[in-house]
C-alpha cells in the first residue's frame, strides 16, 4: 500500500526540502520506489538539491497543471544523481524555475482538481511505495490539499519563537483535516541547547511526537544545497536522524 | 448531475476506473465541471461542519469513492452517509461520476483563484517610495 507524505513548514528556511530530499534518498536507498513532487510553486527549489538542472527538465509541474503533459511525464528519474548505492527509485516532479512560467500560474491559477488527481495517478503511474510532497510554506490552497491526502505530516520547525507559535497553526490544521500521523521535526538546533529538553518541551506544547531534534551543522551548510546530505555523509549523526524520521514517518 | 465515464480497465472497480477513464471523457468532464460555478477550496475544509468536512475528507483522499464504501470507512450507515453526500452534492463541493453503472463521488474542485494585480500596482508603489522620501 503506497503512503503519500508531506513535507511542511510554517515559515520558509526550515530546512523543508532537505528533510524531503534526505528522507526521500534514505527510503529509495531501502529499495522504495519513491516519488518527490515540488508543490513549492511560487519559489520552487528542490530540484538543486537532486542536481536537476534547468535545461534537463522536460517538463514541470506546471506543465502538468497546463494540461500541456500527463504528470507523469513530469517525473524525472534523479536515483542515478543520488550516488551508486540505490537500490530502489527517486522520481522528481519539479516546479518550473521560469520566471514567466511562475508568474503565470501566480496570475492565472489553476485548476485545484488537477493536483489532487496528479498526485493520485503519479502514485499508479510509477507504481510508488511514497509519494513526498514538498510544500510551500505557510498555508495556502496547495498546501492545504497537499496536508488533507497525507498519510502522514512531517512539520520542521527551528526552535525559534516565530516558528513555535506558526507551527501550533499548522499542527491545528492538520488535526482539523484528520491526517493520521504527524510528527515535528525540530531543526538547525544550536549546539548549545539540551536536545532533550527541546523535545519534551515541543511535544508537550503540541501534544505530537517530535521524530528527531537535528542539530545545526557546519557540513550541511557547507553542502550549500549541492547534494544529498545523507548520501554525502552515510554515516553522519544528521544522516541517522534523517533515518529516523524516514522510520516514523512509514510506521 | 450524474456523469457518465466510459473506462477501459478490466473487470475490477476501484478508484483507478475514474483515474483511467477515457481521455476525452476525461477532458469533456473537466470542462464540464470548469463551467460549473463555485466549488470546493481546500481552505473550506477548514470551517466545515465536522460531518461535512469527515465525508468529503474521505472522498478526497481516495480521490473518488462509493457510497458503500465510504460508509463502511466511517461506520455510518448508507443513509446517513447518502444524506451527508447529497448536501455535499447540492453545496457544489461533490460531483457524481458514473463509472460502469456505479455512481462514484468525486470532490469537486473550484479552480485556485487568479492573482490579479493592478495595473497600476508600480506606479501606487513609486507614489510610496516618493512619500517615504526625507
């Protein structure tokens, strides 16, 4: 039974799209047949992060939303940009990063039907175990479609007072569309802090579990977005709390 | 309005029937249900009436289903589920689709509003910057 899971957070500069790109590389790493759809539409980004460039995507998101393709002629195969060791699938469906292209789903809509009926048949169509979404922040109509059809709901947050109280809305919401598993990820957490405390404090203010406190790290920053962390740094301590929340999330 | 969609799957129906539905029954569909006004936004979801927003949760999430079976998910009764689903019908949020002589129900999206900005959206800015000058 396939999962479709959505990557979400309040505020941008989470740490959103690498959470999706790690836990997407580590389950394809696991043999899954993994599907990574950018709903970030008015500033798409994840398709650095997978070493897509902008002259090999045939076709976007976008496109799809045109009625110009079906969405899964929007899915390109990036297992091979992940390194050697997958054995399983990574599929990227990007956003078109065309200025004109962007401004021109910002002006004219599109059809919210569509993307529920995308997300479904892209799930057929590559015959998918998962099926990530990578959000715009905040909440808006794709964002909200994106949290209602989830089988599960990852929130990054960053132990920052703006983000607690944006992620207490988001965490309402999704109890208010009735996702069945929502875990919080707190990330980019200073070295200085207790972990522990962090996580009994955010799961006590939310009354969600919190599948993994990252720390903020120096490689990944360092990383600068040019690859997958995780299949950069197999062995890292950020790589293995990636696996954990690739665990909580498929429980 | 019941609409009729011829697929080209096997003897089983599910969900995939409507997903694999006809190309130009597809389309014919679609442009129907764009010249029908209103329909759901996800934000509606969100100050619906618990019974409501249950229902058509559940019809969103398997992208199409049947009465039986979405009365079955939420252990109601069909009857109680066919009044919900005929509000949700009449309210525009819900269409019927015809899928080898079951009826389906399908939510029923309104398109994601356009972002019109004003013309002169540059000129009422340069007016801003002009009055915020020391």
């Amino acid at each position: 039974m396939s999962k479709i899971i959505s990557v979400h957070s309040f505020r941008g500069g989470t740490g959103k799209s690498n959470t999706t790109a790690n836990v997407s590389a580590l389950l394809a790493g696991q043999g899954l047949r993994v599907g990574v759809i950018d709903t970030d539409i008015q500033s798409p980004g994840i398709h650095v992060l997978f070493g897509l460039e902008e002259d090999e995507m045939k076709h976007s998101l976008n496109d799809y939303l045109w009625g110009k393709c079906n969405i899964e002629d929007a899915a390109h195969d990036v297992t091979s940009h992940l390194g050697a060791d997958i054995s399983g699938k990574t599929y990227l469906i990007p956003s078109s990063i065309k200025a004109g292209e962007i401004a021109r789903v910002l002006r004219e809509g599109y059809d919210v039907g569509l993307l529920n009926d995308g997300f479904h048949e892209l799930v057929e169509a590559l015959d998918l175990d998962v099926l990530m979404i990578d959000t715009h922040p905040g909440l808006n109509e794709e964002t909200l479609l994106s949290i209602a059809i989830s089988d599960a709901l990852a929130i990054i947050m960053r132990p920052d007072q703006q983000d607690y109280q944006g992620t207490g809305v988001t965490v309402e919401v999704a109890r208010k569309l009735n996702v069945p598993r929502l875990v919080i990820v707190v990330n980019k957490t200073p070295q200085v802090y207790d972990f522990n405390q962090v996580q009994e404090q955010v799961e006590r203010l939310y009354s969600a579990e919190v599948a993994a406190v990252m720390p903020h790290s120096d490689e990944m920053m360092a990383l600068a977005s040019a690859g997958v962390f995780a299949q950069r740094y197999p062995d890292h301590e950020i790589t293995n709390l990636y696996r954990q929340v690739a665990t909580k999330l498929m429980a | 309005m019941v609409r009729s969609m011829q697929t080209t799957t096997g003897a089983n129906t599910h969900a995939g029937d409507i997903l694999m539905a006809g190309l130009f029954n597809r389309l014919q569909d679609e442009i129907d249900a764009r010249d029908e006004p209103g329909g759901l936004s996800p934000i509606d979801l969100l100050d619906m009436p618990k019974a409501l927003a249950t229902v058509i949760n559940q019809i969103i999430r398997k992208n199409g289903i049947k009465l039986e079976d979405i009365a079955a998910e939420l252990n109601q009764s069909s009857a109680d589920t066919k009044a919900t689903l005929d509000e949700l019908v009449e309210k525009g949020y819900v269409r019927r689709v015809e899928v080898r002589d079951q009826i389906w129900y399908k939510a029923h999206f309104g398109r994601k509003a356009d972002k019109v900005l004003s013309s002169s959206i540059w000129s009422s800015l340069d007016d801003v910057v002009e009055e915020e000058k020391p």
